[in-house]
C-alpha cells in the first residue's frame, strides 16, 4: 500500500505511491531534437557573451577570444545584479528590497554538444574548480548572504540554451529551502549534539539499500523520503557545512562520483533532463558543526500537479531502494585504477 515518509530534515512529508510503482521501462522519456544554430557558448563566439570573469585556457590567449576549456560570464539576463546592497522597505504588510546579488554563467566546455557523461574525467574535474573558485571569490562580498550553484539540463529542466553550462546566482538572503534545512539541521544538533547528516550517511552506510556509488570521500544515494524517481544526493562522508572548504582531493574524488552517478541516470533512462543543485551553509557558517553540504540530481521523470502544488506533498511512483538498486547495478565502466592513475599524473 502507499507509504507516507517524513524527510528527517525539513520534517516534510512524501508519499511513496507504491501501486502506481514504476520501474525505469515505465517511465516515457523522449529524447529533446537537438535545435542547431547560432550559439553564443561556443568557441568563437566569445564577443557575443558579455566579457568573461574568468576561463581556464591556454597560456598566451587573450580574455574573450579560443583557447579556453571553462569560462565563466555574467548572464546576460540576470536574475539579480550588482546593484548596491539597499534597505529594506515596508509598505502596510508587503516587504522588497533590491536584487542585488550575482548571476553568473559557468560554461563547461567550448564543444556544444558535451555533457558531463562524455567529458574526460580531467574536464569534469576543472568544472568542479570553477565551481569553487567563483564560489569562494563572492561568498564574502556584500550582501551577499548565500550562493547557489546550478545545473539544468534539458529544456524541460529550465535550459533555454542547449551548450553545457551551469549557473551561479548569489543571493542577499537565505532561501526558504535552504532556511528550512538550516533550521532543522540545528534543532537536531541543539537534541542531539551531532550532524544530522552525519547520522544519515552512517545509517545509509549501515543499511545500504539506497545506496548508489561511493569512493574515499564522497556517498550518493536516493534519500529515504525522495520526492522524485532517481533522485539521488552526493555528499561528502566526513562533515563539511561549506562547500568553499572543499579540497583539491575531495574536487577529484566529486568528478569522479558526479560523472558516475549521471552517466548512470542518463545512460540507463534515456537521457532525462535533470537539474543539479548544490545546498552549502550560508556566509559565515562554512564551518559549522549542525549543517553539511551535498548536491542533489533530481531527474525529471514526472510532472508536478495540483496536488503537489496544493499540499506541498510530492507524489513519487518510485521507492528509493527500487532506484538505488536498479542505478547501482548500471555499468558506467568506471575503473577505479585509472581514476587513481588520472589523479597521480595531475599530481
């Protein structure tokens, strides 16, 4: 019969419909045509993004021109912008303030139609860099309060372009999302006096049926109370509430998992579209001892309906142990001797 789980963080509630349950065969994903044209990532067509804020590339090329591998841009059509801080203001009961912040756009490679499936290993660890550089160069500006790192993938996802790329909008204020997690991270902490997530990896550890992949220093795994099919978190084994305090190690064995962890997904569903979103402590909470950063890749396999929208409870036909099993028996021909020989000679 259908089950109600209780997520142990925010305390929300999913329904696990187990009688509509779905393998992967059930679910119909078209594959999306690909659109061609004018695409202002690709390499030679620098001049028709703003002027970059960063590229790695090679020595002797000049900003804004080929030569780069990863390059980051402010978005053309920013959702916030660095405007100045500004105050608050009040109107009867109706609050605003201005959307000062950041939007920026991290495109991952000068080939249209790569994706983290098919980049070498190497390349999806340089991402994983920019990630953290941009990260680390504006969590300490003003006002900035909080920063989220993106990826959609697929138009269904919110892409509205097709080149890979992800995103960075940095925000004046918390997200209520991530406020709820925060909240619910430190009322366990005040009971308990350990992480939360901490607590989660060592029962998944334990009980290993949501189990998807896992190295050194990195599980993932579909969450007890996963809102969608496949869904699945990648978070460090040892607490870390900042992503800004990832190493460089840790950065390798994160390429290592997230590209196991996508070619599993899109290998084996027939490439869904997919968003990607890092949650990471706030500015001035990266080491604290209550919250834990992780990713989530939450495949989008069915569609949000009046009753979700009406309750805030998430209807998934999937069980967590039926995707973890059915992801973890997928043959992404990683070999964990060349990872080590790949991290060797960049080291």
């Amino acid at each position: 019969m259908p089950e109600l789980r209780q997520e142990p963080i925010t305390k929300n509630w999913v329904i696990i419909a187990t009688e509509r349950s779905k393998r992967p065969s059930d679910f119909s994903v078209k594959k999306e045509k690909r659109k061609g044209g004018t695409c202002p990532f690709c390499k030679g067509n620098e001049g028709k993004t703003p002027p970059e804020i960063m590229a790695y590339r090679e020595k002797g090329t000049k900003p804004d021109t080929p030569g780069w591998w990863v390059r980051v841009v402010p978005n053309l059509f920013p959702a916030l912008a660095k405007t100045g801080a500004g105050e608050t203001h009040e109107q009867n009961f109706y609050l605003t303030k201005p959307g000062a912040g950041a939007h920026e756009v991290l495109i991952e490679s000068p080939e249209h139609d790569a994706s983290l499936e098919t980049h070498s290993q190497q390349h999806v660890r340089e991402i994983f860099h920019a990630w953290r550089d941009r990260y680390q160069a504006l969590i300490n500006e003003e006002p900035i309060q909080y920063i989220q790192i993106f990826k959609n993938e697929g138009s269904i996802a919110g892409a509205s372009l097709e080149h890979p790329h992800s995103q960075l909008i940095a925000t004046p204020l918390i997200p209520p999302v991530v406020d709820e997690e925060l909240k619910g991270a430190q009322e366990h902490y005040q009971e308990h006096g350990n992480c939360i997530y901490c607590e989660m990896i060592k029962h998944e550890l334990g009980v290993g049926r949501r189990i998807v992949a896992k190295n050194d220093h990195f599980l993932a795994f579909c969450p007890f109370a996963s809102r969608f099919p496949f869904e699945t978190w990648i978070i460090p084994q040892q607490h870390q509430a900042g992503f800004d305090s990832i190493n460089d190690q840790q950065l390798h064995s994160l390429s290592i998992i997230v590209q196991e962890v996508t070619q599993k997904i899109r290998g084996s569903l027939n490439q869904p579209p997919y968003n990607m979103v890092l949650h990471s402590a706030p500015k001035g909470h990266s080491h604290a001892a209550d919250y834990h950063w992780h990713l989530e890749i939450l495949p989008r396999l069915t569609i949000v309906a009046g009753f979700e929208w009406g309750t805030g409870i998430i209807i998934n036909p999937t069980p967590p142990e039926s995707a973890a099993e059915y992801l973890r028996e997928v043959n992404t021909n990683l070999v964990e001797e060349k990872e080590r020989l790949s991290w060797q000679q960049v080291h």
